[in-house]
C-alpha cells in the first residue's frame, strides 16, 4: 500500500463489477458481500490466533458503520492462510465514495494496529452483541468500554479511532480521499449505515429477505441494483496481475504463483517477486 491505493482498489473493484454487468445484460445484479483483506507481517500461531481477537475488538465499530447497512445480517474477522492474513467480512457496499473511504481507513489500521495498540477497549458483552446494537442506532449506539461505567456514542468512539489512525491516513491517502474520508467521519456524508429510512422502506417492497437485496426500484428511483460504474483506466496492479492469465499457470494463492516453462514448473513466492515476474515477461 502506498499513496492513493484506496482509489486504485476502488476503481479495481468497479471495473470488475462493470465487466459482469456488460457480459450479462440479461441479468439485474445486486451486491451481496464484501470481504476484506488485511496482511501484516509473518507471526508465530500463537500471535496470529490472538491478533484475530484484537482486530474484532478494535475494528467493529469502525467497519459496523463503514462495512454495513442497516440491513445487515452482522459481520465477522476470522484468521486465513497465509498465517498473516485476516479477512473482514461485510455488506456489499454501493457508494463508491463509501468504498473508497472505508479502503483508506483499513489500510491505515493495518499500519497502525502494527506498531500501537487501539486505547480503548469494549467490554465483553458487546462482542457478541455489537452488530445487532450498531445497526439498530448506528452513530447514536451505546457503547460500554472495559472498566468504564460510562458509555460512550459509536460516533464518539469512531472520532477517537480516526485520531489514533490519522498519522498513517496522512501517509496513505491523497489529498481528496483524505477529504472524503473525514466528511464520513464527522457525518457531512451519509454512510449506507445513516440511510435508515431508505432501507427500511426497501426491505417493506420486499426487497430485502435474509441477507440478499432484490432487484427492486423504489418510488424515488432508488434501488439496489448496480450500475455501470463509467470507469475505464485500470489501475497498474490490476494490469499486471491480469496479465497471468499469459501465462501457464499451475497454481495460484493469495502469496504464490506457479507456472509452467518447458517441462520445469517454477514458483515465485511474495507478491513483489510477482510483479517483476510479470513486468519481465512482457
């Protein structure tokens, strides 16, 4: 991650979206998940097991607000291999914006949460319990911290949590998706989380039944359905990584890649090591 990777990512996300819409214009399309990767630094097992606990901990106010609609079904962070690699799982998000923003605010904790550890701390029931009270008030929800008799708002404890990523929002963020970003923070932008009359007006339609969204439009106009996004120019990750498909590929993970050359299968490990695979080759 360097400077103005939030909007790279975003716009691969969009494009990808826009090449299924295009290829099935039989089909109406409404989003159903998102998930979100984070990767640190290699740890033992024991480390690893235990760091998945503290990012629910630290994370889940934050991602509930930015991650969800009030309409979902709750979210989760579990542990995948590579042992360094914790995947946040939420709500499909239509905002681009939105997408954009909750980008540089993950990728500011993951540098973050390397180095210092988030001051405070939610008291045990609301693990179990937060997606469901998050959802029901969003940035008016209660929160009850470990050894404190007093609650505190989820918008008071989102400010909190911007102040202590805001040295690493600086170094990744460019100047407008910073902007953006703070106008969600402070609440001059709706999330999908704030647009509770929307949603709940959806879901009496019908247009909302266990998790998935249907493809309905509302008196306004406004529906679920995705749209294409107009974007054309493919960010420089997205143009190398396509590029494998050049190549005879055996294998591929989320840190490998094996392909085949001649009658030798050769592996290349890391993800730098694979972009100057691909750069070299073409």
């Amino acid at each position: 991650m360097n400077k103005g990777f939030a909007t790279r990512l975003t716009n691969s996300l969009l494009i990808g979206r826009d090449h299924v819409i295009k290829n099935t214009p039989e089909l109406d399309h409404t989003g159903y998940s998102m998930h979100w990767n984070l990767t640190s630094p290699e740890v033992s097992e024991e480390d690893y097991e235990n760091k998945g606990g503290i990012i629910y901990d630290e994370i889940s106010v934050p991602f509930q607000l930015f991650g969800l609609t009030p309409l979902s079904i709750g979210f989760n962070v579990r542990s995948r291999e590579p042992r360094n690699r914790y995947e946040i799982l939420g709500d499909s998000l239509q905002k681009e914006d939105q997408i954009n923003a909750l980008a540089l605010l993950l990728g500011a904790y993951s540098f973050a949460s390397e180095k210092f550890s988030f001051p405070l701390k939610i008291n045990d029931f609301f693990e179990i319990n937060c997606s469901t009270d998050t959802q029901i008030n969003g940035r008016k929800s209660h929160i009850e911290l470990l050894n404190n008799e007093n609650l505190i708002s989820a918008q008071k404890y989102l400010e909190k949590f911007y102040e202590w990523v805001e040295p690493y929002i600086g170094k990744l963020g460019e100047n407008e998706e910073i902007i953006n970003l703070e106008k969600f923070i402070k609440g001059e932008k709706k999330l999908e989380m704030d647009e509770r009359e929307y949603f709940e007006k959806l879901k009496e339609r019908k247009g909302y039944e266990n998790g998935v969204y249907y493809p309905i439009e509302l008196e306004d106009g406004r529906s679920q359905i995705l749209k294409d996004s107009g974007k054309k120019n493919i960010p420089l990750e997205g143009k190398l990584l396509g590029k494998i498909i050049k190549f005879n590929v055996k294998d591929l993970s989320w840190n490998f890649l094996e392909v085949q050359e001649g009658s030798l299968v050769k592996k290349i490990e890391g993800i730098d090591e694979i972009y100057q695979f691909v750069l070299k080759h073409n």
